[in-house]
C-alpha cells in the first residue's frame, strides 16, 4: 500500500474530513489532499508524527507500511484495505488493481484502454468469431 493510501485510510479510519485532519494537525486542507494524490508529495517527520497521533495510528505503520492497522469490523468494511482484502481475492485482479495505482497519471488512461480492448476479445478472436 503507498504511503498516500495510509494516509487516507488513516484519515478515514478516524472519521475526518480532510479539512478536519489539517486543522488538527495545523495545515491547510490543500496539504492533506497533496498528501492523499497519487503521486503524492510526503508530509514532513514532524506532520507524519501528528498525522499518526490524531487518527489514532501506528506512526511506523503510516510512514513505512510495516506491522499492521487494526480496524474495527465496521470501518473495514468501508476501508480502501476492505477492498483489496475482501473484495478482490483473485491474485491476477489484485496485480491489476496493483499496478493501475503504481502507474502514473498519465498511464491510467491507457492502461485501462488496454484492459478494455482485451476483455472485448477472446484469445485474439472478437466475441462470436468462430461461431456459425
């Protein structure tokens, strides 16, 4: 998960806005959604700590990914986690979804093209070649 995905599950987690998690951590809301785009640009060591602090997570788990984030069963459900956990449990979709948001931006659009184009044909032959 990357860094601006914790940063907005943690947000989420605790049930702020992300203009209430600036004006508890003392920054605009611009910064928070700078800290949640992809690719994002990283809060500082000492806005890292607060973010942690005020959403109620490990500061190890939101700077580097390691150990775990506990959530309630009511809030998993609504989590970005929940949906690569319970939502998609096929390994392939999983490298999909992976990569979609390890791309750049400018990637997106075509990489879901590609996707697209595939899924209209099978094995290289459109839907219902073949058939007579």
């Amino acid at each position: 998960m990357t860094p601006e995905l914790r940063i907005r599950l943690a947000r989420r987690h605790a049930g702020l806005s992300q203009a209430a998690l600036a004006a508890a951590v003392g920054v605009q809301r611009s910064a928070v959604s700078h800290w949640e785009a992809s690719p994002g640009k990283s809060p500082s060591s000492g806005h890292l700590r607060q973010l942690a602090l005020v959403t109620g997570v490990q500061f190890e788990w939101l700077a580097t990914g390691r150990g775990k984030m506990t959530l309630s069963p009511e809030v998993e459900m609504d989590s970005v986690a929940a949906a690569d956990a319970l939502l998609v449990d096929d390994p392939l979709e999983l490298r999909l979804l992976a990569a979609f948001r390890d791309s750049p931006p400018r990637s997106r659009v075509p990489l879901v093209e590609v996707a697209e184009q595939l899924a209209v044909h099978r094995v290289g032959r459109p839907r219902g070649a073949g058939r007579g």
